[in-house]
C-alpha cells in the first residue's frame, strides 16, 4: 500500500514537472503544488478517458492527463499569476504566485552569502596588495629600488584595487 501510494505520488509529480516544462517561461513552484498538478491533471484524464472510451483507454488516459496538467500549469500562470502566454512577458520572471515569498527570502540570503563572498576576496585582494607594497618598502629601504622605482611599482599595484 504504501509502495502504491509512492508510486502515485512520483507519477504526479513527473506529470506536474513534465507540464511545467511545457509551457515556456521560468516558474519558481513549490514542490506539493507541481505534484498536486499533476495528480489533478492524472486523475481527470483519466476520469474522462474511461468516460469516453472505457477501460481499455490507458494511452490515451496517459497522454489526456499530460495534456490537462498542461492546461492547469497554463490556467495558474495565466489566472492566479496574471502572465501572458506568449511574448517577451511571458519569459519575465513571475511576481506573484504559491511560494514566491520563500523564493524571495532564499534567493535574499543567497544573494547575501555572495556578497559577502566576494568582500572577503577583494578584502583578501587589498592585503596582497598591501604585504607587495610592504615588500617593495623594503627592497626600497635596502637600497635595491630607486625612489622612482618604488613609486612606479605601488602606484601600478594600486591601480589593480
């Protein structure tokens, strides 16, 4: 039993994930509402396919229910979203819709750990640059680089910042 209902669950899911990628544009959807979509769209293909031509419709129950969580992916983004279907708007990334708010925090705190990243890189830069000036301090001091030498070497150095 709980095998089958596994089993049913990874249906609807690939049916929902499959639809998604259908209709053309990027939507950030919970995981629950892509299977949801698809065990919907599974369920009335099927219901309608044994209607219209009985049990031994299983091909075509398979494809009618691709097709109608096509239509319910299409009917979400269009109603619930407000997206167009076609043109430049329809390829925009959505600015409403189930689990946009997550969406947002996570991509916020992804955002904050890359610039925090890149921070301690240039940071780690400037004091590369900084010991390299410290060691043409002492070149300087010692004698082995002109005045004119040290300059040209730090200003070239402090121009990579």
């Amino acid at each position: 039993m709980l095998l089958t209902v596994i089993a049913v669950m990874l249906s609807g899911f690939v049916t929902g994930a499959l639809a998604r990628l259908a209709v053309p544009g990027p939507d950030p959807m919970p995981v629950w509402l892509t299977t949801a979509i698809g065990l919907t769209g599974s369920v009335l293909g099927f219901v309608i396919a044994v209607s219209l031509w009985g049990r031994k419709a299983a091909t075509g129950a398979g494809l009618l229910s691709f097709g109608i969580a096509i239509l319910l992916v299409v009917a979400y983004r269009r109603f619930y979203q407000g997206r167009p279907l076609t043109g430049p708007d329809a390829l925009k990334f959505p600015e409403r819709g189930i689990g946009m708010a997550r969406f947002r925090e996570r991509r916020a705190r992804v955002e904050h750990v890359l610039r925090q990243q890149q921070h301690a890189q240039s940071q780690q830069r400037v004091d590369e640059i900084n010991e390299q000036i410290r060691k043409l301090g002492e070149l300087h001091n010692d004698g082995i680089l002109t005045d004119e030498e040290f300059e040209a070497k730090k200003r070239e150095l402090l121009d990579k910042i």
